[in-house]
C-alpha cells in the first residue's frame, strides 16, 4: 500500500529498508528512516501487511527476543549508515492496540538494547519522556543540538495528541 506524503509531513525523505530474519519463520519487518531538517531522524518499524495506517507500530505480534533483536540491530545499522554522529536519533515507542501505559515494555526493552549496542552512547545527549514512551538520542559533536531539541518538543506533543485521539476514539 503507498500512502502519498502531504504537505504537512515535514519530512524530506523516508528511507525504508525490509528485514527478514536469517532463522526461524521469515516475517518480514518494514523499518522506515524519515528524515527532517536539520539531519533529524524519527525510527520506526513495522511487521509488512500486518498493519495500517497509524495503528500499524502499535500491533503485537509476539516475535521472539531473537527476531526482535534483529529487528533492532538492522535499525540502528540502517540509522548509523547515514553517518555515525551527524544524525539525531528519535523513536516512539508505542502502546499496543487499546492498552496505554506510561513505560511500556517497548520503550524498556529499546532503551536497554540502546544502552548496550548505540555506538558511544555515553557520549551522547538523551532525553526522554518515560510517560510518552519517546526518546532522542544525539552525539555531542552533533551540530543542531537547539534545533533537535525543538524537534523533541513538538515530536512529544504530537505523540501526546496521538494518544488523546486513540484514548477518545475507545
């Protein structure tokens, strides 16, 4: 399914790439880069035909720790392809469908394989929202450290209205 972009996006481009496990069942994972102003990057993955629209982060699929890792270390391969310190790294880690929970389990399990795969991660700024399950990720010689953390503000709220609609909509 292609969805054209609108003018909202804000996007410059979207970067996707297909990984499938080298074991085991062979579930076909979308990751998806997009790419904004000011070398921000908003990481996202999703299981391919199993989802649609914005739903299609928040659906479970119960792969195990292996698969997910893999998902997990093709992304941050994927991310550090465009250049090891020139991008921030940003991520939502969403609820499941009708579940909403402040520190999730996604967002657990992501800032514990961050810790321990993300190249230099002690020397990079982080800020995170435990209640909105999000996080940015920018080394210190990244050079739109103000503008990133601009993008932060407004990529929480956004995450926040996204929620509000999805709570209501129940």
């Amino acid at each position: 399914m292609n969805i054209k972009p609108s003018i909202t996006d804000g996007f410059l481009v979207i970067k996707r790439y297909r990984f499938i496990p080298e074991f085991g069942i062979a579930h076909k994972t979308i990751i998806e880069l997009e790419i904004y102003p000011n070398k921000i990057c908003v990481v996202s993955f999703y299981s391919y035909k199993k989802g649609e629209g914005k739903d299609k982060y928040k659906v479970r699929l119960n792969y195990g720790p292996g698969h997910i890792k893999g998902i997990l270390k093709s992304t941050l391969t994927a991310f550090f392809s465009l250049g090891k310190h020139e991008y921030a790294f940003v991520f939502s880690a969403s609820n499941d469908l009708n579940d909403d929970k402040e520190y999730n389990a996604r967002y657990s399990a992501y800032q514990l394989f961050l810790e321990t795969n993300y190249l230099d991660f002690n020397d990079c700024y982080r800020i995170g929202s435990i209640r909105l399950n999000t996080h940015i990720i920018y080394h210190k010689d990244y050079e739109f450290k103000d503008e990133a953390i601009l993008f932060y503000k407004d990529f929480e709220i956004k995450i926040e209205n996204e929620n509000e609609e999805s709570s209501d909509s129940k």
